[in-house]
C-alpha cells in the first residue's frame, strides 16, 4: 500500500449560502481532514485557524466570503515494524543494516524510512527531525549499512557530504569470470559520468560460469545501477542480474551478489571520522563453499 499524507495547510472560501456562525464550526463543516469540533477548536486557540490571513479565537464568527485556512499538525511518521539492526547511533545520526529485498524510501509502507519510527525515537537535539531519515539509497536487491539522519542539521551537512563525494562507500560483489588484479573503470552512466574504483580479493574455479570472483568496489560517483554497469562493461557481471549479463550466465535464481560492507566520513556533529565495516553476508560465504565442494566432486579422482 502507498502512504499518502494529508496536506499541511487547506483553505477554503466560506460559501455565500453558509450564514454567519462561529470558525471551529465552520471550520469542521468546510474540512473534512477535521476529526471534530474540539479539533477545530484547539487549532484556533493555537493560532493555527485564520480568517483573511489573520489568527483567530474559535468564538469569531465567520462570514460568507471569507478566507478559511487551518494549519493541520504534521502528520504522525507511517509506521511499518521490522526488526533491523542498528549498526551506530548517536544524538545526530544512525547506520542501520538494510536486508536484501527492502526498499529504501518511497510512497509504499514497507520501506527502511518507515520502519525508522519503531526503531529510533526522535533526537533530543533541538533541530530534531520527528523521524530518522535515510540519506542516501541502496537499491532493493542490495544490502547493507544506510546512513540516516536525526537533525536538519546533520541531513543538510551529510547531503552535502554526498554531494562534495566526502563519503567513502565499499561494496564486495561475486561476478562472474577471473577478474585479477585492480582498476579503475570510467563510464559514462545515465549520460553521466561516472568512474568506480575496483579490486579483486579472490578468484575460484566455479561451476556454470567457470571462474568466481570476489571483488571489492568503491564508487567514486553515485549513480544508479553503477556498480553493476560498471562490472558488466569488464565482461564481468554481478552473480544474478541478469539485466546486465549480456547472455552471460548469472545464475538468477541465487539473488543479486552484491552488498554494501563499509561506510566513512566525518561526523556531522563532531568531526570525528566515523567508519562502519560490516563482514560480506553469510549468503556469499555459503555460496563459495558450495562452489568449491562441487568443484571437488568434479575433479577427476587420481588413478
């Protein structure tokens, strides 16, 4: 389901057929986002209902013709529970682990943004967000640690840190083939440029695609798709996606092999460095095990 908040502020001309009568009445009968008369009324006492632009108690009368806007309270966070592990949290800002499958924002319940409501309270800073927020996106096939801010100040800063490319980011992908050595691929993505930052840490015979890499990746811009286009145009694409094999085999049917596993920067409150390293998922161990236990069923036993 998509969640949809009410409008902040609505207005409304005092129809001529309406007779004088007192503004939280009014108030009620011209707004449906209203629950009641009390509402209404304790919106006027805190100045949050005008007439013509001016503040006014709830025993005004309201005349036909008039300007009528309420100021509606913000609307609470949507609340979408999920058990997720908080990797770093302090007064300004938290890392929380993002499965694999899960959205980072957008209009739908089921997303890490709003699942932050249930697992952090607001900050006790005085620019404190109602809600932690993500600052920067994993796609929803990827895992990994996401940066959230707690204060407007600290998401303006992060933003700019993102922006002025002062985040250092570290993924760990399996692709497909024997990708030795390191590099450095610039590629233009979106019509964008763009460059990523390579190495390779292992490379195992496999089953299906021959040679199995693991390969760490540090992007140096942030656009989408990067990494796993970026691969892809070395001939080596991330084990399970498909979209960008090019006729190679990815196997699919095992999830996309791609995770976030470090993240640093300078603490927008502090200024201290921050560094979070998380091991690469249990997922991509298990699979390198199964790859090199087939192998070894496969090799030809000594004569």
């Amino acid at each position: 389901p998509e969640y949809t908040p009410p409008m902040p502020t609505l207005h409304a001309i005092i129809p001529e057929t309406l007779a004088p009568e007192r503004v939280d009445r009014v108030a009620l009968g011209l707004f449906a986002a209203l629950a009641s008369l009390s509402q209404a009324r304790k919106l006027a006492r805190k100045g949050a209902l005008r007439l013509d632009g001016l503040a006014v108690p709830p025993m005004t009368t309201a005349l036909p013709g008039q300007l009528m806007e309420v100021d509606l309270p913000d609307p609470p966070p949507p609340r979408f529970e999920i058990p997720l592990e908080i990797l770093h949290v302090d007064d300004w800002l938290a890392v929380v682990y993002k499965p694999a499958g899960l959205i980072t924002s957008g209009p739908r319940l089921r997303t890490l943004a709003h699942a932050l409501p249930a697992l952090l309270p607001p900050s006790p800073l005085p620019d404190a967000m109602a809600s932690a927020h993500p600052v920067h996106r994993l796609d929803a096939r990827v895992q990994g640690p996401v940066l959230c801010a707690r204060t407007r100040g600290a998401a303006m800063e992060l933003g700019r840190a993102f922006q002025e490319g002062r985040v250092e980011k570290r993924y760990r992908a399996l692709v497909v083939g024997a990708l030795q050595g390191e590099g450095e691929v610039e590629l233009p993505v979106e019509s964008k440029p763009s460059r990523t930052r390579w190495r390779s840490v292992e490379v195992m015979e496999a089953p299906m695609t021959g040679f199995l890499t693991t390969v760490d990746l540090w992007p140096l811009t942030g656009r989408r798709h990067q990494l796993r286009q970026h691969l892809a145009s070395l001939g080596h694409p991330v084990l399970g996606d498909g979209r960008y094999a090019g006729g190679l085999p990815v196997l699919r049917s095992q999830g996309l092999m791609l995770a976030a596993v470090e993240i640093g920067l300078d603490h927008p409150g502090t200024g201290e460095e921050l560094r979070i390293e998380v091991p690469e998922p249990a997922r991509f161990v298990a699979f390198r095990e199964r790859a090199r236990r087939r192998m070894l069923r496969l090799s030809p036993s000594p004569a």
